[in-house]
C-alpha cells in the first residue's frame, strides 16, 4: 500500500503541473491515474514475475494518448498539438510501475526530474535561444568524451608503476570538463550582467588561469576595470579550493576528513582576504561581460596527457628520488592547471600509494605555484595597477600557505 501510495502522489504531483499549464488531454486526475494503473500493472508484475502485463498497459496508455491527440484540432492561429504530455503520461505509467517493482528511489526521482523538465519549458526554450554554434560544439563534446569515448576504454592498469588506468584516466577529464560546462551553463542562463562576485566564482570553476589572462588583458586595455579584475581574479583562485576539496571527496572519500583540513583553512585565509579586497573597492567594481564556453576537444585532450604524466612522475620520482622530490613534481604541474595535481594526488592515496601528510602538502604546494604563475600573467599583461593589488593578495595568501605546509601537524 505504501509503494502504492507513492506512485499516486508523484502521478498527482505531475498531473498538477500539467492541469497548471496545459490541461487540454490531461491533468491532474488524468496523471493520478496513469500512474496509479502503471503502479498496479507493476504490482501485477512483481507477484507474477512477468513483464507482460506492464507492457500490455503500456501499449493501451499510448494507444489512448494518440487517439486523444488525433482528436484535438489545430486552430488557425494556433500550431498543432504537440507531445509533451503525452510522453509524460507514457513516462509516469512507467514510474508508478517502477515504484510497485521496488525501485521507489528511482521512481521518486525520476518523477522528480519530470515535474521540473515541465516546469522550465520556458527558461529553457529561452537558454536554447541564446546558444550560439560555440555553445552546441561544446555540448557535443562533452557528449562525445563522457558517453562515447569513455564507456569503451578498458578499465585496467598499463604501464609501469601500474598506474595509468586509460578509463580512470579520462574520467577524471570528463570530471573536469563537466564542471567547467555546468558553470558556463549557470553563466549563460544568470546572463551577461552577473556582477564581479559571480563572475570570480564562475571563472574559479570554469578556469581561473583563463579568468586571470582574460581579467589580466582587460585591466591592461582599461586602467578604470583594474580593481574590478583584480577581486575576480582573487576570488576565482579561492574558489579553486572548492573545487580541489570537491574532486578530493570524488576521488578519495575515505580520506578526505585527513586532507581537507588545511585546504580548508587556506580557502579560508584567502576568502577572508577577498571579503577585504571586495569592501575596499567595492564602489569601482565592473563585472566583464563577455563569456567564453568550456575548452575544446584537444584541450581535454591534453588534459588527461597532463593527468597521465603527473601520475607516472609522481610514481617515478617516489620511486628514484624519494617523496621530497615530489614537491618539484606538484609545483611544475601547478603552474598551469591544478586538476592534474589534485586529482593525480587524489587517486594515489586513495590506493594506498601515497601518505595523506604528503598528498595535501603536493596539493597545496601546486596551488602556490598556481598564484606565482598567475602573478607573472597579471605582470606581463595587466599594467601596474592591477599588478599591485594582486600581488598584495597573492603575498598574504603565500605566507599563510607556507605557514600551513611548516606547522600544520600532519
């Protein structure tokens, strides 16, 4: 009765979306009762151990829905009926099947994602409105490298040191180039006039060292846009924290109560330091509005080269040289990236092949690095006004970060 109940209440909780926005062929009672009957059908399913009467009722649900729709006449003015609440009748039938076949969890959620899909029809059909052909190529790419390429490379060691899994390898690009589309993504739908706190955020997770030539170029062309650059910069290098303390907890879970600590802390002095930077400049803050989308293919590309070669480094400099050599290893590969760092780091403690001590110590220590070679982005390409301000923040940021790597006890 429970499962049957569920069933019914997702049916009502789709049907009252339907009924609000469109309830010519089907509302609130009608999806109560598509689901209710794909909720019995289930039930019929589960006790008899066929699948016969599920796909039976499915069949009548669709046959019903076409005939429905045969029946409604365009008007002249109007287009044809489309098929949205059709698919979501066949949709809901499945889920309240779903839900009595004991897999409520899905089914809630699924019902869930169409409420919501149903609800946005115009927030979406506006954000496909403002894509560009940039945009659909980075769609499609992210499509190509997370469900082509990756579902047939072999999920097994190669190489020496046993580390260079070609599966878990593009995992971790496929990671990373889906966090920087989702904040692209969050970008395009907010708009172009987000202001310079959104701005710092979005370029942390999108690209700080993009972010920081970008800002960099654009102090250069326009003294007056200087401050407003350097605060984006400073907080888009913080919210690389975020992001290097996400990938950790995806990576190596069990240990992220050991590493995150201190990564914590410094996330911590440096947001302190641009909560500073924001009040005393606030008054001459002017967010950018131009936006990029996420790198191309080759990019990825070369990101899980990059990824690839920091884990064998690692290994082999471990292995010929000892741990402290490990630090020449995370600095160099900080300078441009700290993905490849992080999540290399990630993997080798989470397999036992790296002490935690060490690992968020090459994180950090790659992350220091991150701020000099940005430091000398902002020196070449963005004047001395912008060079100033930042090297003031990127400083206290260095000590505290020293300060951790000397003091903090493990």
């Amino acid at each position: 009765m429970r499962d049957l109940g569920i069933a019914l209440g997702l049916g009502l909780l789709v049907g009252m979306q339907r009924e609000w926005a469109d309830k010519a062929i089907a509302g609130i009672r009608t999806f109560a009762l598509i689901a209710l009957a794909g909720g019995l059908c289930g039930l019929i399913a589960r006790e008899t151990e066929s699948l016969w009467t599920p796909a039976a009722g499915l069949l009548a649900i669709a046959w019903m829905f076409a005939v429905g729709n045969r029946m409604r006449q365009p008007s002249e003015t109007a287009p044809g009926p489309g098929v949205t609440t059709e698919i979501a009748g066949i949709v809901m039938f499945l889920i309240g099947a779903l839900v009595l076949m004991e897999h409520v969890v899905l089914g809630v959620v699924a019902a869930g994602a169409v409420a919501l899909l149903l609800h946005s029809k115009d927030s979406l059909h506006q954000f496909v409105d403002r894509l560009g052909a940039d945009d659909l190529r980075a769609v499609a790419r992210l499509i190509l490298i997370g469900m082509i390429i990756l579902p047939v490379l072999p999920d097994e060691a190669y190489g020496p040191y046993d580390v260079l899994n070609p599966f878990r390898i593009w995992l971790m690009v496929v990671l990373i180039v889906g966090i920087s589309m989702a904040a692209y993504v969050a970008r395009r739908l907010i708009g172009a006039k987000a202001g310079t706190l959104l701005t710092g955020i979005l370029g942390g997770l999108i690209s700080s060292t993009a972010t920081t030539v970008s800002s960099a170029r654009r102090a250069h062309a326009n003294t007056d846009e200087s401050a407003a650059a350097s605060v984006i910069v400073m907080i888009a290098s913080t919210v690389v924290f975020g992001r290097v303390l996400f990938e950790v907890a995806l990576v190596a879970p069990g240990l992220f109560g050991r590493v995150a600590p201190p990564l914590a802390i410094m996330m911590g002095l440096m947001l302190v330091i641009c909560i500073v930077a924001f009040v005393s400049m606030r008054s001459r803050l002017n967010a950018p509005s131009d936006e990029q989308p996420p790198k191309d293919l080759a990019a990825a590309v070369i990101f899980g080269l990059l990824y690839a070669a920091v884990l064998l480094g690692i290994s082999a400099v471990r292995d010929h040289f000892g741990e402290a050599a490990l630090y020449v290893v995370a600095g160099l590969s900080g300078l441009t990236d700290m993905d490849a760092i992080t999540l290399s780091s990630a993997q080798l403690m989470n397999a036992g092949s790296l002490e935690t001590a060490t690992g968020w110590r090459l994180i950090l220590v790659g992350a220091m690095a991150n701020l000099l070679f940005k430091f000398v982005a902002v020196a070449l390409l963005g004047g001395r006004p912008m060079m100033r301000r930042l090297g003031v923040m990127f400083a206290a940021s260095a000590v505290g970060g020293a300060a951790l790597l000397w003091l903090w006890p493990y």
